[in-house]
C-alpha cells in the first residue's frame, strides 16, 4: 500500500506547474503584444514612405467623439479626437501579435514534444480502405 502512495504523490508533484512559470508566460504575453504594437506602428510608419501595404491613411483622418455631460455633475467628457492611423495600428497589433504567438507556439511544439505516460494508451493506427475515403 505505502508503494502506491508513494508513486500517486511522486506523479501528482511531476505533473503540477511552478507558479513561476505561469508568472513567465504572462510576461511573455503583455511583451509579445507590446511588441507587436510598436512593430505595427513601425510597419505603418514605413508604409507611409514605400508604399508596400495595400492600403495606407492619410495621418488627419479619424472619428472625432462629441464632449460627453455627466447628468448631476458639472464634470464634461470631451471631445476627443481618435486618429486612424491609432486604430489601424491596433488591428495590424491583432495580426502581428497572433502571428508572434503562433511562431512562439510552433516553436515551443517543436522543442518540447509530447511524451506518452505511464497510464497513457499508444495512438491507435488504422488502415484507411477505399470504402472509408
């Protein structure tokens, strides 16, 4: 009995996350988006003298926000003024930040492959015949 015990608690400890780690993934996900949006707005910003992109905006255009009163207060929002070129780059960020992630990912994959367990069952090889395709 002492043996399964033993081996439960030597399998549960193997199989738990250091705390640090997660602490390191997060780092390295608010870096990679920040990293992601400064290389956007760079992307941008050499668009703007070769064209490459297909697409490119003139630096004055944007959504202009109406001033905003607080009912009761004599506090007023506004107005504001968003450019493009702000939410441009924040789509382009979404794109490049996934694209980072996806080559963190395919990376991380390809170093640390997955490895059957004790408890694990070996994947299961079929023949495909003409009938199933």
């Amino acid at each position: 009995m002492r043996g399964r015990s033993q081996l439960r608690e030597s399998t549960l400890k193997r199989k738990q996350i250091n705390p640090v780690w997660r602490g390191i993934g997060c780092i390295t996900l608010v870096a990679l988006t920040v990293g992601g949006y400064f290389l956007a707005g760079m992307l941008l910003d050499l668009n703007q003298r070769e064209r490459f992109l297909p697409f490119s905006l003139p630096p004055s255009v944007g959504w202009a926000i109406k001033a905003i009163h607080v009912p009761g207060t004599p506090t007023t929002f506004g107005p504001y003024f968003i450019p493009a070129s702000l939410l441009v780059q924040l789509m382009v960020t979404l794109v490049v930040a996934l694209l980072l992630y996806t080559l963190l990912t395919i990376l991380y994959s390809a170093l640390n492959p997955v490895r059957l367990g004790e408890t694990d069952a070996p994947p299961v090889r079929r023949k495909i015949t003409k009938k199933q395709r």
